[in-house]
C-alpha cells in the first residue's frame, strides 16, 4: 500500500513543471505523513557541480558517515533545470527540531523540498530552477488550502535558529513570490510542442513517443549510436550538450535545441 | 466531526488548567501560611456570632478562655477597625496575626458555657463554689451577669430545647457556631477565589499561558497532541497528582512543552502575515490569559475530575491511532522508530552533511511534463 503523497506529481505537472517520478516512490516513506501545514524548503549542499540532480540517490537512500541518516530526505527533489523528482509519498527525515507557525512536528507536517545547489553561494540559482521552485511550492500549498506564509526555509524553521543555512536566498523574496504565483499574476512558460516556424520540427524528449527519424538526426549530431530511440544515454548527452550551448539541460529538445542543433555539421 | 482529535485537544487544554490551577493553590497556600486570612475571618465571625464587634466584650472573654487560648500564641488583640457601626469586613488579604485558623465547635460551646457560668471575668476566683457548677440552673442564674442579651438569648433558646439535658445544650450551642462556621467558610471561599484569580491571572501573564495558541498549537501539531494525551493518562492513574506542591506542578507544566513562555514568543504566534493587528497583539493575548485565570479559580479538584471522565471518553471513542503503529507496509528494513514518540527532539534532519552518493543524469528516472500539450 502506498503512502498518503500520491497526489504529488499531479499537483506539480498541473502547474506547468516538469516532474520524473522515481521507481517506488509511492511506497517510500518512513512513516505516513500527519496533516501536511505547509512545505519546508532545503538546498541540497551537495559537492557535485556538474549534473542535474546529483544528489537524487542520497536523498533517496539516506547518507553514511559521521552523521549517518536513513532515507528518504525528502518528498521532493528539484533538479538544476527545474525538473521536479518524486522521491516519497510518506514521511521524511529533512526536518529536523524547530518550530515554523506553532507547528513542531515538522517531519510529519511539512513537506521537504531538495533543491540541487551547492549551497554557499558559489553556484547561482538557475532561474528555471527558481522559477519551478515557487511554482510547486505555490501549487503544493493551494492544493492544502495554506497561504505563502506556510512555506518555511529550512533556516527558518530549525532550531537554534542559524543552525542551517539553508536555502541561501530570501525567504521573503520567495513568499513575495509565491504569493504572486498563487494570486495568478505569473502564468508557467512551457515548452512549446513543436517549433513555431519553419521545419516545424516536434519537440523530442525520453519517454514520449518521439519521430525516430528526428531522433536519429538528433544522435546523429551529437555523435552517438544511431538508433532513433530517445533513452537515458541519448538524454544524458543531449543535456551535456545544452550545458555547453549555454541552454537549461533538460534533456528536452524543444525549438531552442533545434535551432542551435541546426548550427552544427 | 467531532473525532478523537477535539477531544484531546479538550484533555490537553483540561491537564493545562489542572497544573494552573495546582500552581496557584500552591502559591495562595503559601501566602495564607504567612498571612493567616482565615484566622481573620474567623475572628470577625466570632465577634459577629457574639454581638461583640469591637472584641472588647465576649469575644475577647472567649478567645481569653483557657479553652480557646491554647489554641494559639499570645494574647488575644483584636483585629477590629472602627466602631459597630463602620465595621468592615477584614481585607482579601488581611493578617490574621497569631489567633487560630480553626476553633472545635466543643471548645466553643464549653468555654462559653463556662463563661455564662463562672462570668466572663478570667482573673476571677471562687470558681469552685456550688453556685458555678456548669449547670443548667447555674447557667441560667448567672448568665444575667454577660450583660449582653442577645447572647443570653441564643444561650437560653439552646437550654430550652435541650429540655433539661446539659449535654443536649452543648450541642445545640455547637449547632449554633457550626451554621456560623459555614458563613466564615463561605467568605474564605471567595475571598480565595479571587485571590487565586489574580495569582492565576498573573501566571498567565508571566509565564505568557494564552488558551487560543495552546489550542492552535495542539489542533496543528498531530505528534504534540498525542505526547499530551500519553500523559494524562499517566498523570490521572497518579493518586498523588492532587497534592503536588508548587515545584511539582511547575515542572510538570514545562514537561507538557507547550507553546507558553516568552522565550520563542514570536514564533509560536500563528498569524505571522497580519502580526501587527490588535487582535493578535492585544485582545487575542489579553482574553487568552483571562479564560486561563478564570480556569483557574475552578480549583484543581474540579479539572481533575473532569480530566478522568474526558480520559474515560476517550477510551470508549477509540482513537484511530492503530494504523500509524503499524504501517502496513515497511520500505526499509528499519522501519520507522516508534512514530508516536517521534517528537521534536529525535526528527532527525538532513543537509547538515554534503551529499556524496552521485547521481549521474543517465540514472535520472524520465521527466515529462512542462511542455505545451
């Protein structure tokens, strides 16, 4: 039987973000949730640069060491392109004591947001990901019926206050945010189905089911294995390739990719 | 729907005014050990039952009566202020100096049989004459020498119905002072109430006891409910809980971790976007530690009882807390610790540590939406 969360992904994909499910994840858990009251926002720290969610199996599986902690550490992975990873559906140790609101039990009545940085300041925020990042948290919270003033940072919450850091940008900023998204004064920027002009080439990403012969053009370019099937190897290269062109390595070719795929042999 | 949770939210709310109400009784006990009020009380009452209310004639023969004397230190002064007609009730918190807090209605009626007898003059000799022999003749002989007839009126209408029968006099003279007794009680009674009011209604102050953030706190807070619930059933199989003095109760009321104090004030405040209005900063506060004085002169006796029957409640509307025991289904081999218990101090929490395993982007689980349909 599946934890209570399972409303999750229909909640985010509704608001227009992009959202991978991890295998299991609506058996994952360390417990069932209480009531959820709001959403509790976290940076991942991690000391990986390069990739999308690196710290996607840590959260997953719980980290070793020192200061070991069974997983998962989080409901919520969001990666660096804006893409969000259902972790669990049930309760997650990213809380930790404090108190936000008169609610304590933050384990049990919030839900934890991972978001992929670095976390001290070196690694700017993308503003796909920052953007994504208010859109769920404002999804979330109006499918529990709460205000922007239930989205708590991490560093707000636990206590003693200044014990965490995370996330390292304004709180406040954030809720403004939010708080605009929820009001309805910023409508999500999707991905267009195909490209607007021209070759009118359709928009190419795994799982779906692609033109192979496109697919094959796109392999072709980046020097892969032609095969026309748009899996992670072909993923995984396409969003390398975004990383290099400057684009959000989605891994998703929409008219942008196509446009700077078209310049090159 | 009025489920188990309103109803520990009540268990909750009843155990808290229960420890106020321990903690102020404890802090009145304290202070009418140093000031005696009760004493007071009875003092006026005797000189009111004696139509002495100066204390200068019977009441003062009375409390000089080796009978009553022994009972306290010192010499018996009276605590009257003004003449019969400005006189005034003693003070919410006036001294009742070294006279006694009770008096046995036996050694009442005996002393002031006595005293109708032998006169009330204690320096007098010839006590031991045929004609003061507490008798009922002899007191009717002599009780013309009291010289305050309505006393000789009360002390008559007792030996007249006792037909005869001494002893049966005594009794309808103690009979007498009871009913009075009931009166001095009453006063006492409140005359406690509103001292414990404002004791309680400073303790709600002082250590910032506000009924509406307890409630909103515990309607919030699933695991903050359910330790509260825990511990009241401890708490109420405890026969001992009714006599905890002031330390007990304190400690037992920073155990419960409730949202009360200052310390983190502004974090247990509930409506932190509109903080600056007059409700939340003002009346809210204001009216929270009212309801909490105002519980707390109920006395503690009454929210025990009442504690015990919400806690019988409770265990007839069996609380659906079953299912959260044990999970039916359990991802890792250890499974969650106890989910009751998992309470602020043991919820562990992550991003103290930089996460290390890597995730290469080929192991990402496919994404899809956030493109046009």
């Amino acid at each position: 039987m599946s934890f209570s969360l399972t409303w999750l992904p229909t909640v985010l994909l509704d608001a227009g973000l992009k959202v991978a499910e991890c295998p299991g994840w609506a058996n994952l858990g360390r417990a069932e949730m209480g009531t959820v009251e709001g959403v509790l926002c976290h940076h991942t720290a991690t000391t990986i640069r390069s990739g999308n969610m690196p710290s996607l199996n840590t959260i997953i599986h719980g980290r070793s060491g020192r200061d070991a902690l069974p997983g998962p550490l989080a409901q919520l992975g969001l990666g660096r392109d804006g893409t969000y990873y259902i972790i669990a559906a049930g309760k997650c140790n990213h809380a930790g004591p404090g108190i936000w609101k008169g609610i304590t039990g933050g384990n049990t009545h919030f839900i934890g947001i991972e978001a992929e940085n670095v976390g001290d300041g070196s690694e700017p925020w993308p503003e796909v990901q920052m953007d994504a990042y208010a859109r769920g948290v404002a999804a979330i919270l109006k499918h529990i019926n709460r205000g922007a003033e239930f989205c708590a940072g991490h560093k707000e919450y636990r206590l003693p206050i200044g014990f965490k850091n995370d996330p390292n940008f304004d709180m406040n900023d954030f809720r403004r945010r939010v708080q605009d998204i929820m009001d309805g004064r910023s409508a999500p920027v999707v991905i267009p189905k195909e490209e607007p002009a021209g070759l009118i080439r359709q928009t190419l990403r795994r799982g779906k089911a692609n033109d192979a012969e496109l697919v094959k053009i796109v392999q072709q370019k980046l020097g892969l294995t032609v095969d026309g099937f748009f899996g992670p190897i072909t993923e995984a290269a396409v969003r390398e390739f975004q990383r290099g062109k400057g684009l959000v390595a989605d891994g998703i070719i929409g008219p942008k990719s196509w446009a700077i795929l078209d310049t090159i042999a | 729907m009025f489920g188990s949770n309103t109803l520990e939210i009540a268990i909750g709310i009843i155990l808290l005014f229960f420890l106020v109400s321990t903690l102020c009784t404890a802090v009145r006990e304290g202070i009418e050990a140093k000031l005696k009020t009760r004493a007071a009380y009875l003092e006026q009452g005797i000189r009111e039952l004696l139509n002495d209310f100066t204390g200068t004639g019977m009441a003062k023969s009375l409390y000089d009566h080796p009978l009553i004397s022994g009972l306290f230190n010192g010499a018996y002064k009276t605590l009257a202020k003004g003449n019969e007609t400005t006189l005034k009730r003693p003070d919410l918190l006036a001294g009742g100096k070294d006279l006694p807090s009770y008096i046995p209605s036996k050694n009442f009626a005996r002393a002031l049989m006595d005293i109708a007898t032998r006169g009330k003059d204690m320096g007098a000799v010839n006590l031991n004459e045929p004609s003061n022999t507490i008798t009922i003749d002899n007191i009717r002989k002599n009780i013309s020498n009291l010289g305050n007839p309505q006393i000789e009126r009360a002390i008559l209408n007792a030996l007249d119905l006792a037909q005869g029968d001494l002893l049966a006099a005594e009794t309808n003279i103690e009979n007498w002072f009871n009913s009075s007794m009931d009166r001095i009680s009453g006063w006492y009674k409140r005359s406690t109430q509103w001292i414990v009011f404002w004791i309680a209604l400073s303790v709600a102050v002082i250590m910032n006891i506000n009924v509406f953030t307890v409630v909103d706190y515990l309607s919030k807070n699933d695991t903050a409910r359910k330790i509260l619930v825990q511990r009241a059933g401890v708490l109420t199989k405890d026969s001992t809980m009714l006599k905890m003095d002031y330390m007990q109760a304190d400690s037992a009321l920073k155990d419960l971790k409730l949202p009360i104090g200052w310390s983190n004030y502004g974090s247990f405040r509930i409506n932190h976007a509109d903080g600056s209005g007059i409700w939340n900063n003002l009346f809210g506060p204001l009216l929270g530690w009212l309801i909490t004085a105002l519980a707390a002169t109920m006395g503690a006796p009454y929210w025990f009882d009442l504690l015990n029957k919400f806690m019988v409640i409770r265990s007839t509307v069996k609380p659906k807390e079953k299912s959260e025991e044990e999970p039916s289904y359990t991802p890792r081999p250890n499974p969650p610790t106890n989910s009751v218990m998992d309470n602020a101090e043991n919820e562990p929490d992550c991003c103290s540590e930089p996460f290390n395993e890597d995730t290469p982007d080929q192991e990402l689980p496919a994404s899809k939406g956030g493109v046009a349909l």
